[in-house]
C-alpha cells in the first residue's frame, strides 16, 4: 500500500472512530433528555396532591407553580433533543393546529381585552392565565412528539390513575370533613372533574385488556376510584359519569361487527327518544317535581348566565379577554343575587359554564376555536374505531371520545383550574396518539446535530429567566401575601410585606385589594390605639397602590369600590375633607361602572351622612331597596341610618323588614346583639323582646340577654315571664342576686 493510500485509509477509521464516538456521545444526551422528559411527565401529573398550607391560596397556587416548573424542566430537556434529533420534533395534525389555533385567539383576546396583565397572570387564586396556557400547549406537544408507543401511553395513564386513587383513598378514609370536602384539591366539584378522567383512564384499561397485570391493576383501581366520584357530592361530574357509561355502550354496540348489536344500539336510541318525548308530554308528577326543584336549585346559575350573555352580547367577537370576567359582571349586576334564592354571592370571576365563559372571555372566535379541538378530536377518534379490527381495542377511541363529551357536559356547571386542565391535554395528547400518529417507523439517517453551545446557553437563560420570573417570583408573591394576611402580624409587619409583594413581575391588583381591606378592617374596628403612625403609613401606601390598580383597571368597578371605602376610611382617621371629597368620586364612578350592585348606594349614602346631607343619605339608601326590595340588607342599613338620625318608629320598621327579608336575625348572633343594642337604645321593648328569645337559644347561657329580656318583659306588662327571666338571671350569675331581688321587688304582685 503507497503512502498516499495508507493516508487516506488512516483519516477513514479516524473518522469513522469519530462518528462512532459523537454516536455514543449523542445515545447518551438522547437517554438523558428521555429521562427527564419521561420521569417528569410521571412527576408533573403528581400536582393536584401538592398542598401548602401555610401558602396563599393553598389548593391552587403551588399546584400550578409545581405544574409549570415541572413543564418548563422537561421543555429545556425536549427543546436539546429536538434540535439534536429531527423524530422528535413536532407534527402537525388536524389536533395540534387546533390548539395551536385555539391558544392564537387566546392571545389575540388578551391583547385586545380589557386588561392584558390579569389575562396574562391571573390571580393567585385562579392562576388560568396564558402563562399557564403556554406551560398546558407545551406539555401537550411534549407528550405528542416524544411517547410514540403504546406501553409509554398505559405508563402515563397508570401514573395519573395512581395519583387518583392516593387522592381517592385520602378522601375516602379521612375522618374529617374539611378533607371529605375536596381532598388535595380543596373543592368538591373541582375534585369530582378531576376524578372523572382518572376513572375513564382506569376504564378504558381495564375493559382493552392487553395484558392480565395492567386489567388487575386498573381493575382495583376502579374500585377505589369510582366511589370517590360518586360520593363526592359533584353532581354535573356524577351525572356526567353515568352519562359516559351509556354513550360508551352504545358506541360499542354501533361500531360491532354484529349486525344483532347494531340493531340493539338503534333500539336503545329509540327507546330513550320515545320515553323522553313521552316525559315531556304526559309530565308524571314525580318528574315535574324533580325537575322544578332543580330549576329552583339552578337559579343563581341562570343569573350568572343571563349576566354572561348580556356580556357577550357587547363584545361578542373578541370577548372581554381572558380573566376579565369579573368586570362585565359587575356591569351588568343582578341586584337579586343578594337573594338566597339567587345564590348570595355578589363576586363572580366566572360564568360557571364553558360556553358563557368562553364567550365573554374569548367571543365569537374564542368559541369556534374551543369547540374545534372537540370536533377535530371525537372525528378523528370514530375515525379509527371503524377501522379497528380486535374489538377489545374499540375501547380505546370511544372511552376517550365518550371522555370528551361528558367533560364538556360537566363543565357547563363549573370551571377548569389546573388539576383539570392537566388531565384535559394529557387526554389530548393520548387521542393524537390514537388518531393521529404517524404509524410510520421514523429514523435518523443522519449523524445527530451537534447542539451549538450558544444555543444551549440560550435556552438555559430563558428557561432559567421563565422559571425565575413565572415560578420563584409568584411562589415569592405569595408568601408575602400570607405575611400580609397573617393576623398575628401587626400593622408595621403587614406593611412591609406588602411593600414585598410589589417587588415582583405579575398582577399587582390582588395583592393591593388584600392590603386595602386589611387596613379599612383595622379602622372599622377600631383596632389601632397603639399604633397610629403606622397606620397612617400604612392608609399613605394603601391610597397609592389602590389608586394605580383603578388607573390600570378603569372599567372595575370592585377596585373603584374598595377605593373609594378605603378614603372615607382615610377621613375617619385623618378628618381631611379632600379625602371625603375623594371617596365621593370614586364611588360616584363605581355606581357608574356598576348602577344595579347596592353597594354603591350604601357607601355613597354613607359619604353623604358624613357631609350632612341627610335627605340625599336616605335616598340612596332607599335607591338600594328599590333596585330589589328583597334584600334584607338593604332595609337594615337604612335602619341604622334612621337610628343615627333618631327616628325611632323608623329604625324599628327597617329592623322588621330586614328580618322578614332575610336578612340574618335568627342564627347570626352577631345581628341579633347588634338588633338589641339598637332595639334596647330607643326602648322598643315589644320588638326587643322577640330577638332577645332569638338570642338565647343561641347563647342560653348569657345572663345579660336574660337580664335584658327580664326588664322587656316588664316593661310591656309581662310580668310573670319577667319573673321568671330574672330568676333564671340568677341562677347564671348568683352574683346579680341583690339587683334580682330588688328588681323582683319592684314588679306588680
């Protein structure tokens, strides 16, 4: 062999030892960024058992920061492999682009929405903002390009189905209520969503049958799963499941090969059509009367809605962008929903219902793109269950469309938070799997591409950056919130902890709203003697970051409330007539934003009481019962501004109305002293006497409420009940004896 020869035959083996070495080299990068992604799509859907008390908002905020942290882990590992390995890059199929499409106007209605930060952020208490969106659409296409097997996807499935059954059992074998009442998710509803796919994974496995170990083991769990669903008092999943349970059924028996099943599936169909119309027009009293008690149970439900479409009404295209329901409801307030029947609650941030809710976030576009991903996903699936040749299999693509349906049906009841949002895409990227995997065998042909050191470096800074700012800096946030919270902080503490919470990137508006009702609570109650200049500090700072979230938000009407309740408060203390010239405006323009919520009125009476513009007090104290005559509380702040004003027949009259319009006089002991003390100041003794009986069957043991009753009684001419009122007096507190015998002394014989 010649020289030359020799020369090129070495610099062959050198480079095929160099290919050989980068291979090696590169299998192991490959295996470690399989391991991450692997271990850390095991570990990411172990969030809805993550609970820390001592944090803000404990069942919602460090579920979604372990979930996004988690994701951004395995997106740094998964961002290496696919610049290294073209298989694992993403392809798009009908699914993906629907997502992507659906995650697009979710941007685009954030932007044009009212308020971009909120819809971004969320708040701590929600954490449903396009952060999280980013993190759910990221994981989606994780899973999609990297489990291509089905042993990846019964692995997946079985780690969600274990953290079911952990979350089952510690619900089903706790002995206290609060746990029974949501378990690690800390709501009912939220905790039966949840539960609904875990026990559709389970039954889908279980009824496949691939191989004896996975049917045991789903088996079992199905056992311990599908009783935590069912007593779980989440009525719209309960219904749902069983809803599920037919339509599972009768795909099976449509997509047969058995002609006799087929015949027995439309039979089913006929006979559900028939006994439906038949309900419908002979109305049995058995079913009239379910269905008007649920109607009646519905109603708060129906106002919230009705609200919610009056709301898309007025920007039905674009929505009001994402989390920003909270402002057309106020909006459009219903002043009935200070009504028991009509719920109680006045503070909704969402509609209840995905259909209201993406519509007024998102409109027109944000619903097409939403019930897209539902099209696209159950086609493709009924697609592949005509062309599945082992029956066993047929369970598969129906459970999972039969999935998708009921999750549509039961969130027209309530709302997605992260353990649901988890499981969803988790759900999708299985049906890509199904419907749309390339079944083709994908290579690499080529030799691994080298990840340029730059490169790397750029994703460690931007993923470090997106974990410092989106993670660390909300967890941060949030126990600065807690500080403020905490009652066992004073004033001077809860300050600076609040001044904390300001130091980092995210929605501010909630953190300001907690501090402001922190320090307007202190002075309501009188609760500063000690400490005067730090509340004044603390009023300064309060004012400051209250005035730069209604700047922020000119269409909110809670924080133009709070505001405006936090400056009266500011002239309690400090007697400057600019600050009550203040409060006025501010809440002159909450009414604005929201003319039918009584809440404006009674504040904005309150102001005028302190102007002493007495006529203009009572008139919009009596504006707030004429927007729903009703609502007890309306008639009982009227009361206590007739108190002020001493007219005592008045006072006694607005006391009796809200009683007999609900508000609290009959359990809430707090009222029923406040009735008494009222009731007792201008000497009604008649009214007084009824809540003072009110009274001690709450708290039979006050001798106060005894002695008080004992005196009424003898005033209205009672005599004999006064006796004995006074006897039982001292029989409490013998120390009253002397008083008693005297008083006894001085009734008729």
């Amino acid at each position: 062999m010649g020289k030359q020869s020799q020369e090129k035959w070495d610099g062959r083996e050198y480079k095929e030892t160099a290919v050989k070495e980068n291979e090696g080299i590169y299998s192991r990068l490959e295996k470690a960024c399989l391991f991450i992604i692997q271990w850390g799509t095991y570990l990411v859907l172990f969030a809805p058992l993550i609970v820390i008390r001592s944090s803000y908002f404990p069942f919602v905020t460090p579920k979604t920061i372990f979930f996004n942290a988690i994701v951004e882990i395995i997106l740094a590992a998964y961002l290496i492999l696919a610049i290294s390995y073209p298989r694992y890059r993403p392809k798009l199929n009908p699914l993906s682009i629907a997502i992507l499409i659906f995650l697009g106007v979710l941007v685009l209605t954030s932007v044009l929405g009212i308020n971009f930060s909120r819809s971004f952020w969320s708040t701590h208490e929600r954490m449903t903002g396009l952060f999280t969106f980013f993190h759910l659409t990221a994981f989606f296409f994780i899973l999609t390009s990297t489990f291509k097997k089905r042993e990846d996807w019964e692995k997946i499935l079985g780690a969600s189905i274990i953290v079911g059954v952990l979350l089952s059992l510690y619900v089903l074998f706790s002995d206290q209520i609060s746990t029974r009442g949501g378990g690690t998710i800390g709501n009912t509803s939220f905790m039966a969503a949840y539960l609904l796919f875990d026990v559709f994974f389970a039954l889908i496995l279980f009824l496949s049958r691939r191989n004896l170990g996975l049917q045991i083991f789903s088996g079992l769990s199905l056992l311990v799963l599908a009783p935590a669903l069912l007593t779980s008092g989440g009525r719209g999943a309960i219904f749902s499941f069983y809803v599920g349970l037919a339509l599972l059924v009768l795909g099976y028996l449509t997509f047969s090969r058995s002609k006799i099943l087929k015949r027995i599936a439309l039979g089913l169909v006929l006979t559900t059509v028939i006994l439906g119309v038949a309900a419908f027009v002979f109305q049995p009293d058995f079913l009239t009367t379910k269905t008007n008690s649920l109607i009646h149970e519905m109603k708060p439900r129906f106002t919230v809605w009705n609200i919610a479409l009056k709301a898309f009404q007025e920007r039905p295209w674009l929505g009001w962008g994402p989390e920003n329901f909270h402002v057309p409801f106020n909006k459009y307030f219903n002043p009935c929903l200070f009504l028991g029947e009509c719920g109680g609650e006045i503070w909704f941030d969402r509609a209840h219902n995905i259909v209201f809710d993406t519509a007024t976030s998102s409109g027109i576009l944000g619903l097409l793109s939403y019930f897209s991903i539902f099209a696209v996903a159950i086609f493709g699936l009924l697609k592949v269950a005509k062309k599945v040749e082992n029956l066993r299999n047929l369970f598969l693509p129906l459970g999972m469309a039969s999935l998708l349906i009921i999750y549509l049906i039961q969130n027209g009841f309530v709302f997605d938070m992260i353990n649901s949002y988890l499981v969803f895409f988790l759900s999708l990227g299985f049906i890509s799997f199904l419907a749309f995997n390339d079944k083709r065998e994908e290579s690499d042909d080529k030799i691994p591409k080298p990840v340029h050191p730059a490169i790397l470096m750029m994703i460690i800074i931007v993923m470090g950056g997106i974990f410092w700012l989106g993670n660390i800096n909300q967890a941060r946030s949030g126990i600065a919130v807690v500080g403020v919270v905490n009652p066992q902080n004073n004033l001077e503490k809860s300050t600076v902890y609040f001044r904390e919470s300001l130091n980092y990137f995210m929605e501010k508006y909630e953190t300001r709203e907690t501090f402001t009702r922190k320090v307007s609570r202190l002075i309501f109650n009188r609760d500063f003697d000690d400490d005067q200049k730090a509340l004044v500090i603390a009023i300064e700072l309060a004012e400051k970051e209250m005035a730069k979230s209604a700047e922020e938000n000119p269409l909110d009407f809670r924080t133009h409330l709070f505001l405006g309740k936090l400056y009266n408060n500011s002239y309690i203390i400090s007697r400057n007539k600019e600050k009550l010239e203040l409060a006025q405006k501010t809440i002159e323009t909450a009414i604005i934003m929201s003319p039918y919520n009584q809440q404006g009125y009674w504040y904005l009476g309150e102001i005028k009481l302190v102007q002493g513009k007495r006529e203009e007090s009572i008139d919009l104290f009596q504006k707030a019962i004429d927007l729903e005559p009703r609502a007890g509380k309306s008639h009982w702040f009227l009361g206590l501004l007739y108190q002020m004003l001493g007219e005592n027949e008045l006072t006694s009259k607005k006391i009796n109305d809200a009683d007999n319009f609900g508000f609290d006089l009959k359990n809430n002991l707090d009222n029923l002293v406040e009735a008494i003390k009222i009731l007792n100041d201008i000497n009604d003794d008649k009214n007084l006497v009824v809540y003072l009986e009110r009274a001690l069957k709450l708290q039979p043991g006050s001798s106060q409420f005894w002695a008080l009753l004992a005196a009424s009684y003898a005033n209205i001419g009672e005599f004999d009940k006064a006796r004995e009122a006074a006897k039982k007096t001292s029989e409490i507190d013998p120390s009253l004896a002397p008083q008693i015998e005297e008083f006894l002394k001085s009734l008729p014989k």
